[in-house]
C-alpha cells in the first residue's frame, strides 16, 4: 500500500465528490507504483483553512512512494496528479499542491 | 508549501484567533526565510489526529522547503508559539511546534516544481508569464 494523504476544505467540489477522486487516486497509485493507495482524507473545516492568510480554497495531496524516484519520473507523476485533480474538481492548477516523497530513511 | 498544521483542543481557539495565527504564521515565515506569502497554507484543528496534542493545548507541526538553517527553524517555532500563546490565551509552556523539511523538488505548486530557498522571485515569474500565457 501507498501511503497518501489528502487535505481539503469543506464545502468545496474536492469535497463533494470523494469518491470519484479516491478512485481516481487508487488509478493512479496502481500505475505509478503498482500497488493501491492507502488514503487518509482529512476535511479542513469551514473557516479553519487558510493560504496566504487568506480563507483557503487549496488542495494538498502527498503521496509517499515505497522507492526512490528519479526526478524526471516525480515530476512526470506530479503533473498527472495535478491534472487528475484539475479535471475532476474544476479547481485551477494554483488551487492544488502535490507532493510524491521519497520512502522515510 | 509550507504548510502548517494547528491543532488545538476544541474551545481553545476563536474564529478570530485562528484567522489571527494564519496570518502570524504567514508573516513570520516570510520574514524569517524570504518566502512569498502565496506559499504559506495554514490549516487549523479542534481536537484532530495531527499534530498530536499529547498533553498539551496547542500543537503546531510545519512542513516546510528543505533548505533554512536550524536557527532559522528554531526562530519560526519560537515567533509562532510566542504569536499562538499571545492570540489563544494559552500559557507557551502548553504549545508545542515541530518542523520537518520536504526538499522542494517533491512538491509541484500552481503546476510546476517549486523553488529552490532563495529561487521564489525567478518561479513566480516564471509562473505569471506561463498563466498569462494560458489565459
């Protein structure tokens, strides 16, 4: 399993419709790493969320990968996160931080 | 990135006090390492799995660009808990903050790879110029 951790502000269309994103997250788990995403989703709530000090709107999403990735192939797999989210939530590229981390030494 | 995480028991902080802590939080990281303020996400908790609380009332926990020295680290932690104790009405010896580094070549922001320390001002340049372009 692969380690994922995504937080989200309540209300918002990431919120909505979880459970197409965590579908479309074990997709890509299964063919980055080859093996399912173990998800924790974690709702920041309504007023509890800021970027910029200002009331947020952001996403975060961090994978952990089991195996060190060479740079090209990170951002590769970063770009195809950011687009999954894109595309399913109709939140702009500036609304989504993704992060894939190298296994914990 | 940076993001912080805030979590504290549920009651110790208002709505105005945690609007107030984002925005210290925001300030004290861009002092302290040069960030831009667009980067700075502050996230708060009332009673949530993380950061634990432990036996504490507050706990704060930064991800934050591998890169700043430990003085450095060690200054935002002090500014931010003096900041939170000043805002929450806690006592500081009741708030606690750690700092973790995530080397900025894993993180991807507004669709690119993020900066280096001391590479913001060419990024959001960079980045203004690719979104102009877009739209």
């Amino acid at each position: 399993m692969i380690p994922c951790t995504c937080f989200i502000q309540e209300g918002q269309r990431a919120d909505q419709i979880q459970e197409t994103l965590k579908e479309k997250l074990d997709a890509f788990s299964q063919r980055a790493f080859n093996a399912p995403a173990q998800q924790m989703w974690i709702t920041v709530s309504g007023g509890n969320g800021f970027t910029e000090a200002k009331p947020s709107t952001s996403s975060i999403v961090s994978f952990q990968s089991d195996v060190p990735l060479e740079q090209d192939k990170r951002a590769d797999l970063l770009r195809e996160l950011c687009s999954i989210w894109t595309a399913e939530t109709d939140c702009s590229l500036d609304e989504i931080v993704a992060t894939i981390n190298d296994p914990r030494a | 990135m940076p993001l912080y995480l805030c979590n504290a028991r549920p009651g110790t902080l208002s709505a105005d006090a945690k609007a107030g802590i984002a925005d210290d939080i925001t300030r004290i990281h861009c002092e302290v390492t040069g960030a831009p303020p667009t980067f700075v996400h502050a996230f708060h908790f009332d009673g949530g799995m993380a950061p634990d609380i432990g036996d504490k009332s507050i706990a704060l926990h930064g991800n934050i660009r591998a890169g700043r020295t430990d003085d450095q680290k060690q200054d935002i932690m002090d500014q931010i808990c003096d900041a939170v104790a000043h805002r929450s009405g806690v006592t500081r010896d009741q708030i606690s903050m750690t700092i973790g580094d995530v080397p900025a070549s894993w993180a991807m922001e507004g669709g690119d790879i993020m900066p280096e320390p001391g590479e913001e001002a060419a990024w959001l340049e960079a980045h203004a110029a690719k979104t102009a372009q877009a739209g």
